[in-house]
C-alpha cells in the first residue's frame, strides 16, 4: 500500500536522525573536551527541536488518520506499526517546539551540574539545576498525558520507558518485594559474614582489566575486535550502553583495586548490546524493530551479568581462563571462594555495585523520592535526608556523603524519571525467562559450564530479541513465559541460588 510506504519512509528518517543524535550524545559521555560542553548544549537543543519537527509533522498524522480509516485493509505487523507510530507523533505533537529546547539544555546543564557536584561531593552545585529539570519534565507530562491516557505525571514519563505501565502497579508488585525481601536479605548476608572480601580488593592494572573484559563480552557474543565488529568498549563515570542494530556501544568504569566492577559492568551492558544488536532486522528503521521496553532491556542485562555472569556453571568454563588473563594474580585462590565473592550478599551504599539479593531495595529507595517528588510531597532539597534515612532503613546502612548517597546516580540529570523500576520489573521478567529456558532446554546451564554461552544468546534472540516491539511489555512477558507479570519466580531463583553457595 503506497500510503503505508509513505508512513515508512517518514519513520526511516525520523529513527535515523534520532539515532544519529544519539551517538553524539554518547560522545558527551565519554570523549568530550571540557571547553566544548557549552556549545554541546546549543548544538543537542537545535538537534532536539529538528527532531521534534520531523515527528511532529502534519503529513505524518495525515497518513496515519488515512491509514487509521482503514484498518482492515492493514495486516497484523502493519497495524502494530501505525499503532506505534501514532502513539510516537501524539506525544511529540503536544509538546511545544520551545518546550522541547528547553527541556534538551536543561538535562544538559543538570548533566553537567551533576558530574561537578558528584566529583566535589557537593550537593548544592546540582540542586538548583535539578529543579529546573523537575519543573520542567513536569510540564513536559502535563502535555502529555492525556493523550497517552496517563493519570498522573509519572505514568506519563515512565510511559516512554515501559509502555502502558503504571506507578499503581508498579507499585504493587514492589510492594510484594519489599515484604519478601528483607528475611532473605538478613538471612544470607549473615551467611556471607564468613566470606572474605578481600579477594575483590586486589589490584590488577587497567590494561590487564581491559584485556580480561574485552575476552568476557566476546565469549558473550559482543564483537568488539573483528573486522566486522558492530561494538566498542569506552570508559565513562557511569557505565551505559547506546546504539542501534550494527552500532551499538558500552562503557565501563575502571578502578584498580575493584577489578568485579569492570567485569560485572561490562557484563550488564553487554546484556543490553545484545538486545539491540538482534532486534528484528525486517523491522530495522521501524518503530516495531526497536526493544520492547527499557525493563525488557534490563532483562536481558540482568540475565548475562547475573544468570550468566554469576553462576556457577559459567565460571567452571571460564575461571581458568580468567586466571591466565589476569596474569596469575589470582592463582591461589579457589574457584569455590571466587563465587561466593562474586555472589556476596551484603548490603551497600552503591546501587551498581549492589548484590542481586538487596539490587531492588537500591529501586524501590529510588522509585519511592520519584513518587514524592511528583506529587509535591516532597522538595528537592530534600532529597539527600530523605534518601540517607531510606538507606539507614531498607538497607541498614549509613551514608556518609551525597557522592556516595543521592549524587550516585545519573539517571535524574538525564530527566530518566520513572526509569528506575525497570531495572527491577527487568529482574523479575529475567527471573520469568529463565524458567521459561529451563523448561525448553533443561541442559542450558550445563552447556555453560563447558563454554557453550551461544546456545543460551541464541533462544534468548529467538524468543525475546526478535519480538522486539511487537507487543506490549505485560503482554510480551505473557507470550514469552505464559505467565502475567509476577515476582515468585524471582524470590525462587534467590534462595535457590544463595542457599546452594552459602548454605
């Protein structure tokens, strides 16, 4: 249908700038000479408004009203398509162009104010910019919500992040969590009591530690070396992963006495390169060929860095390797004691270095000041107290710095409200897929433990990664396992897992 044709066209070049955008900020991360911040800014601000443009272009809702008028001449993948497409122009068309400008310099700024009060451990440097960005994003969803059918300004921004999920029931599932989590958390961390530490403290040098994640992600699947490699490996303050299809890239941040924090990060980003990389490549510069979902994404992240990344089978295949790549500096120490400090539960001040048992506690902290803050039930200037009081609370630890507290993070400069819980909704949909593998290739875990990670990536592609956007996230989850969204399998997987290594 040539009207179809059109809309396509019209998607094609709005996800190539978006895309092409995207890769500049990614240069904003990671190589940006100080001096060039400022002109950045003018430069993404311009960037966001010709975007806002393309998307918001009176054509496209004349094709899609057109196309919309005749659905049933429209096929399945060709109705989800001007679905998503209308959902995309309805949230660009009620957003004033001077209102996207606006919000593009204002993260900028907030990014920056960020990164300088983090590295002075300075709140006050990022406060007044954050509530410029808060106000803001506030009136970015209170444009539009009502055409996305959001109740409250939350729904509406986390929308973007996981369709159609809402703080109601994002909330009740975390509530669920929050009841079962705590007796598990006390119980194996006072396991762990006996577990030396020490073993992650060792220093291994940078180059070495470079060496060592660029032979993990490849054993994963991500080519960062061959001459057709579609991924590259850089070094930023918080690890992320952006790209599309063919180009998608990872940081990492490295410190030479933590060596698990470059590998367990490249581990997670990893997870997310993947899914990108094998979306379904008939839908590539389509609406329908991007992720489901940032917590699908997740799912997959959580998958590698834990599922994979941390369990037993894996790291029987990949120990001995390990220890020849690090030059030794690990050779007198057990296989055994490597994976219970890799599994250590024991709770923390920082949510990316979290363990996978108290990981939720860190979201939920996070979810809760979002929630407050959106509903005014709370300053900003409050959030520091707040947050080192929820710490001392849901975590039994003391937080003694706002670099080490609220400047942690930085997802809010990035104005990703309503992100946060996708990391969570991202465990549980991993939790849900792996019982969902285990069910279809009983042996997946022992193929691990002989090297064999491919087979595991490839249902993972199969089953998630092609599905791309085809459905909604409580649906996608329901095709893929059978199953609504739910947390047992998660609590499952946890004590299983901790009471087989510690118990």
């Amino acid at each position: 249908m040539e009207l179809y044709e059109r809309l396509l066209e019209k998607t094609r070049e709005i996800l190539q700038f978006y895309t092409s955008v995207a890769i500049i900020r990614w240069d904003l991360q990671t190589y940006m000479p100080p001096k060039g911040i400022a002109q950045r800014s003018e430069q993404l601000a311009l960037m966001s408004k010709i975007q806002h443009r393309m998307a918001n272009d009176s054509e496209l809702d004349h094709i899609l009203t057109k196309l919309e008028n005749n659905l049933d001449s429209l096929d399945r993948i060709q109705k989800r398509e001007v679905e998503l497409a209308r959902r995309e122009y309805d949230r660009y068309s009620e957003i004033p162009e001077d209102l996207v400008s606006q919000y593009s310099t204002q993260k900028t700024l907030a990014t920056i104010a960020w990164k300088r009060a983090k590295d002075t451990n300075d709140w006050n440097l990022f406060e007044s910019e954050l509530i410029s960005l808060l106000e803001t994003s506030k009136q970015v969803a209170d444009k539009i919500m009502e055409s996305i059918g959001a109740k409250c300004q939350l729904d509406a921004l986390m929308d973007h992040w996981e369709p159609r999920m809402t703080t109601r029931s994002v909330s009740k599932v975390f509530k669920e969590l929050r009841k079962q989590l705590p007796p598990l958390v006390e119980k194996y961390s006072i396991a762990c009591e006996s577990v030396s530490n020490d073993i992650r403290k060792r220093k291994v040098p940078i180059d070495i530690q470079k060496q060592v994640v660029t032979d993990l992600v490849s054993v994963i699947g991500y080519d960062t070396t061959s001459e057709n490699a579609g991924g590259r490996i850089d070094e930023s303050d918080h690890p992320f992963t952006l790209g599309y299809y063919d180009d998608v890239r990872i940081t990492t941040h490295y410190q030479s006495d933590d060596v698990l924090r470059a590998i367990f990060g490249c581990l997670h980003e990893t997870g997310h390169a993947l899914i990108n990389q094998n979306q379904n490549k008939d839908w590539k510069w389509m609406h329908l060929g991007e992720r489901c979902s940032s917590g699908f994404s997740e799912s997959q992240s959580r998958f590698v860095e834990n599922m994979i990344g941390r369990s037993p089978e894996f790291w029987q295949f990949y120990y001995p390797r390990f220890i020849d790549r690090t030059k030794k500096i690990y050779k007198d120490v057990r296989y055994q004691d490597w994976l219970q400090v890799i599994n250590i539960v024991e709770p923390s001040k920082i949510r990316v270095l979290a363990d996978e048992l108290t990981y939720a506690l860190h979201i939920i902290i996070r979810f809760e000041i979002e929630q407050e803050l959106f509903e005014d039930k709370m300053d900003v200037s409050e959030i520091p107290e707040v947050w080192n009081q929820k710490y001392s609370e849901y975590l039994g630890v003391e937080i003694e710095s706002d670099s080490e507290g609220a400047l942690q993070d930085v997802h809010w400069a990035w104005a990703y409200w309503g992100y946060f819980p996708t990391y969570t909704l991202g465990n549980m949909y991993a939790a849900m897929i792996g019982e969902k593998i285990t069910n279809d290739v009983p042996e997946w875990r022992d193929n691990l433990a002989v090297g064999n990670i491919a087979c595991t990536i490839q249902w993972l592609i199969d089953n998630v990664h092609k599905k791309s956007k085809m459905y909604d996230p409580a649906e996608m989850i329901k095709k893929i396992t059978g199953k609504p969204l739910t947390a047992d399998p998660l609590i499952k997987y946890f004590d299983e897992k901790y009471s087989a290594l510690f118990c």
